[in-house]
C-alpha cells in the first residue's frame, strides 16, 4: 500500500534521504530499505518543530509517494 506524503520541499527529501541512509548504517546495512526510509520518516514527524516545518513548506514543493 502506498503512503501519501504529501508535498514537501526539496529541503525535507534531503534530509529524509540523509537520515534514512544514517539507519541504515546503525542498522549494519549496505543497502537502503523501505525500513529505513520509515524509520527516517518516523523520526522527523516525531521531533516536530520549526525545523521540520520550515523544510516542509519551503517555496518549492514536490510531491512523491513512498511504496
């Protein structure tokens, strides 16, 4: 089932992909996965913030779909 995120700006995907490939690595991988990429997911909406708003609603948006 695919999960909407919605969109987000540039900015936030960065960050998704830096930290999904910082689990990755706590997890021993070498290889990103869905797992990781949720993981990275679930960590930036549960730490909130400005900051997370801020990379959220930049000036340009794309949207993408997580599978």
């Amino acid at each position: 089932m695919s999960k909407r995120i919605g969109k987000v700006s540039p900015a936030f995907i960065k960050e998704l992909d830096r930290r999904a490939a910082q689990a990755m690595l706590e997890r021993g991988g070498n290889e990103l996965g869905m797992e990781d990429f949720e993981r990275a997911l679930g960590d930036m909406v549960r730490s909130g913030g400005k900051l997370s708003a801020r990379l959220a609603v930049a000036e340009g948006v794309v949207g993408f779909v997580l599978d």
